[in-house]
C-alpha cells in the first residue's frame, strides 16, 4: 500500500471513530438536566452523496470540525475565548468594536474615569430559571478578580449595588477596562462550585448539555436567554486536530463547518461547501532586538541585545525592503494581506504609520551606511562585519516557518543581508529571544496590547511582548495617556500617536523595533447555505474567532 493510501485510510479510520462516538453519546461528565440523551451523529443525506452538498435536512443543527476542546467552561477561571457563546456579560462589543448592551442596559462613566455606573436590565434568566440579579454580578466580578486569571480585574477597587444599579469603582484610570467586563461573564452566586467548570449555568444564548473528555462538545439554546433566540438550536463541535482530518470529514459531508489552512485551501475545493476567507489583525512580524548587546545577562538569566539589530539603519532597510504581498503570496498562497501594526483594521490603528515597499530606498540606507558587497558572495559587509543574523521561529509551527523563509529569501535577494532560518522549540525561545530577531504573532481586539508590546515597564518581561528590549520616552507618554483616558473613544488619538506623531513612534514609520510582515486571512469550509453572520475582524487564532457570533448564524 502507498504511503498516501495509508494515510487516506488512517484518517477515514479516524473519522469513523469519532463519529461513532459521538453517536454513542460516551459522556464523561454531563449536565444533571440531560445527561447522556443526545447525539453528534451527522445528518443524514437522504440517499444523496457528500459532493451534491446536501445540507440537514432539519435545518436547525450544525456540526463543527472544531480544532480542540476545551476541559473547563468557567468564566471566571480558565474559559475565555467561548464566553460570549455561554454567558453574558454587562455590555458587550458589535462588529464594528462599539460598546453595546448586554445584561445592563446603559452605563456612565465619571468625569474621573474611576467610576462605571451599569443598570442591570429586568428580567434576565440563567439557563436554570433563576434570576440574574446584582448580587451575581458581584459575586462573578469579585470571584474573577479572586482567581488572578487573565482577566485583568486588578484596577477594580470595588463593586457594589443599590437596586438594579451597580456600581464599579478603579484605583486607577483605564480605558480599556470596559473590554474586560465584555469578557466577565455572569454566573449563578447559588450554583458555582467545584463542578461549575464541567455542569455550567448559563447567562448567554446557548447552554452545555454534552461534553466528551477530548472528544467533543454539544450546545443547545438556552430557553430562558432574554435576548433573540439563536438562530440554529443545537451546535456539535467535535474534535479534528488534524487539517488532513477535518479536510475529509467536508469532502465526505460529515460536518457542516471546520477549519482550514492556505495550503489545503489553495489545492483543493468542495463540492457543496464554499471557503469562507475572513479579515484578521492576526498578524506575523520579527521582534528585532532593539539595544546593542548588553554586557550583563537579563534577571532571568539569558542574553540581551544585538549590535546588529539595534541599528536603525538595519531596521529600516529590512522594513522598507521587504515585499509583503510576496511574502503573502509565498508562505500562503495569498491567503493574507500586508501588516503594518499590532492593530490593522481596528478603531485606534493609524493608517499614516503604513510604510510601501520601496526596495530602491532601502538599498540607498544600507549603500549610505557603508553595508556594501566587497567580496561579491552576495552578502553586504561593513568594517570587517558580515550583514548577517539568525531568524527564529517556534519549531512544528508551519505558517511561521514559511513567513520565515519567505522573508529570508527575499532579503537576501533584495538587500544582501542574510538571515539564517532557524526552528526553535517553545521551550527553548526564552534563552534567545532578547538578542535574536523572532517571529511572532499577535492579533487582539484591545488596545492594550499596543501598551504590553511597547511601554517601557513591559520591555525585557518573560511574557514574550516585549523582548526586544524597546523604549521610548514620548511613545510612553502617549501610552500612559491612552491609558489613562476615560473612554475609548478619548483614547484613541493617543493610540495613534503611540504609532507615528509625524516624528516618532511604534511603527516602522518611527522606531522600527518590531517588522510586521503580515495577517493571516483565517479560512473555513462552511457547507453551503449557511450564514455565518457578520463577523468581527478576527484576533489571534483560527477557531474560536469564528464562533464568537454564533447566536446570529442560521441557515438560509
């Protein structure tokens, strides 16, 4: 048997097995009010074959290839990126980032930006019957805060009511904690406990009936959501790791939705699915050392700095000389647009920090610098000192290693400077990304990752933000006043500025100290006839961005 035969049949094997599990409904755990009743099986085609595309015929289920599965649906500890699916939250974002209602129906901000007021609406249910009341809300904020997880609830000084009005007082100014009570989602004061992760009550339009360890898990809507009903009922999301696997369970009608990749999208199309390409700020670019290399070792042990990188000059000429729609092209398929920030797309990005590729003026840096070719091996030279540097990337990571050789190609056949690839194992990138460019990737709906990226009090930190070891005076000033200021909307001209004022900044525009090279279009096969709705612009991530708005999808 070939090996690609084999491999066929592995992944058949693989399918097979899953969806008879999942038609067995082997729970592990699953919610007292039904335990063990429902089913993943797929629908049925009704003697049609997968490539005519036959959608259920009970158009009120969906079934997802999804690429993991979580093993806690706590919002308060440990389920964040499915939030909005299970809970709601006092206010929430739109597509277009506006604050909108959810649980309150309006909210102030003091003059002081040390005080939210919210007025909790009458008559919301959790998924149980009981009333969402004030008491809960409390209760979720001060137990989110209590578990130090990653919602960032450290500025919040207190939370109190009076009625149906809650009260949310900071020690300090911060305009983007209205983006954190977006993700506290609220939970029953009554029923949390130790098994709340595994039997949730939920606040938001759909509920947890079903979870099988590693394996998948079911959604119905919840019946007692105060907001409009969901427009599919019942949502399978089942466990396909594998792009090969997910690949084959549309080509054979087993799912109606499931991720993709550039390379399986660019040679291969389904019949009855259509490839839904959504625009991302989940962007790819080189932290670029940004000091000479420092005599002393970091408090963590490792080395600092790179008298290469930390040349401006270097910076600007790979920024400048970089082909990025090629790029785009070469590492995926064109599945990509060209970055220019953390933040492409968004409210409080600065379209004046976009630079064009202009190979000819970043020849003339380099030439003017004295980076010329002496010895004709293609690579250019100054004092004795080769134009040369490694180029890290997480090893196993095959979007970050192509963008990695893209980028290296070209450079040297642009530039005459030459970065030499290299993968490195997640464990083993701490020891080395403060003294050698890396390729990282962000994407996030908050401004407040322009402050972790490039604040001075973050640079040099263990959290992979900012090792690169940038700082820079004016750009914190604009941080600390966007920061500081009481809405979003007040901040945003700060955010800008933080990029390009007209003479320095973030961007390669200004400092240059992060080469963003581009965002990755996230790609699903999504069976034909189903509307995925309006869609936010995707952060990091391929999966759960997509689910984020199940509520409004339906089918046609």
């Amino acid at each position: 048997m070939k090996a690609s035969t084999k491999k066929t049949a592995a992944v058949l094997l693989t399918l097979a097995m899953l969806f008879a599990i999942a038609a067995c409904g082997n729970t592990a755990k699953n919610p007292a009010e039904n335990p063990g009743t429902l089913s993943a099986s797929a629908p049925e085609n009704n003697g049609k074959t997968p490539e005519q595309g036959n959608a259920p015929e009970v158009k009120d289920e969906l079934v997802i290839g999804f690429n993991s599965v979580p093993s806690n649906y706590d919002p308060l500890n440990g389920f964040y990126n499915g939030v909005q699916i299970l809970y709601s939250a006092l206010v929430q974002t739109n597509a277009d980032m506006e604050i909108v209602s959810d649980l309150a129906t309006d909210y102030t901000v003091n003059e002081d930006a040390l005080t939210y007021t919210f007025i909790l609406r009458d008559g919301a249910k959790f998924s149980d019957g009981t009333a969402i009341t004030a008491e809960d809300v409390i209760f979720s904020f001060e137990t989110a805060k209590g578990n130090a997880s990653s919602l960032d609830l450290s500025k919040m000084e207190s939370i109190s009511a009076n009625g149906n009005e809650i009260t949310i007082r900071l020690n300090k100014p911060d305009s983007t904690f209205i983006l954190t009570i977006c993700n506290v989602g609220i939970v029953p004061k009554a029923s949390y406990g130790e098994d709340f992760a595994l039997n949730p009550i939920s606040s938001g339009p759909y509920k947890l009936v079903q979870y099988d360890v590693d394996q998948q898990f079911i959604l119905e809507a919840n019946e007692h959501y105060y907001g409009a009903a969901p427009g599919i009922s019942r949502v399978v999301f089942v466990k396909m790791a594998d792009q090969d696997t997910r690949l084959m369970a549309v080509q054979s009608g087993q799912v109606d939705v499931t991720l993709t990749s550039a390379v399986v999208a660019a040679n291969n199309s389904v019949n009855g699915y259509y490839l839904l390409e959504e625009e991302t700020v989940d962007n790819f670019g080189i932290a670029m050392p940004y000091t000479e290399r420092q005599a002393e070792k970091n408090e963590y042990g490792y080395a600092v700095g790179n008298d290469f990188t930390c040349d401006i000059t270097i910076r600007k000429a790979l920024a400048y000389g970089l082909d990025r729609q090629r790029v785009c092209e070469e590492a995926l398929n064109g599945y990509g647009v060209p970055a220019y920030s953390e933040n492409d797309g968004m409210p409080w990005y600065n379209p004046k920090s976009e630079i064009e590729f202009d190979l000819a003026y970043a020849q003339s840096l380099l030439d003017d610098a004295g980076w010329v070719d002496t010895d004709g091996d293609g690579i250019r030279e100054k004092n004795g000192v080769k134009a040369s540097t490694t180029l890290l990337y997480s090893a196993g990571d095959d979007v970050r290693q192509a963008i990695a050789m893209a980028v290296s190609n070209q450079i040297l056949e642009n530039l005459g400077i030459e970065m030499t690839v290299e993968g490195v194992g997640w464990q083993d990138l701490p020891a080395r990304m403060y003294s050698e460019p890396l390729i990282l990737a962000w994407g996030s709906s908050n401004p407040k990752t322009s402050y972790m990226l490039y604040h001075s009090s973050n640079a040099g930190k263990e959290d992979w933000y900012n090792p690169e070891n940038f700082t820079n005076e004016a750009v914190d000033g604009y941080l600390d006043a966007a920061i500081g200021a009481r809405t979003l909307e007040e901040a945003i001209p700060y955010w800008q500025k933080a990029q390009w004022d007209g003479e320095t900044g973030t961007s390669m525009r200004g400092e240059c100290a992060y080469i963003f090279i581009l965002n990755k279009t996230h790609l699903y096969w999504v069976r034909e006839g189903l509307d995925t709705g309006t869609q936010k612009i995707h952060a990091h991530g391929d999966a759960w961005p997509l689910v984020q708005n199940l509520a409004q999808w339906k089918w046609n």
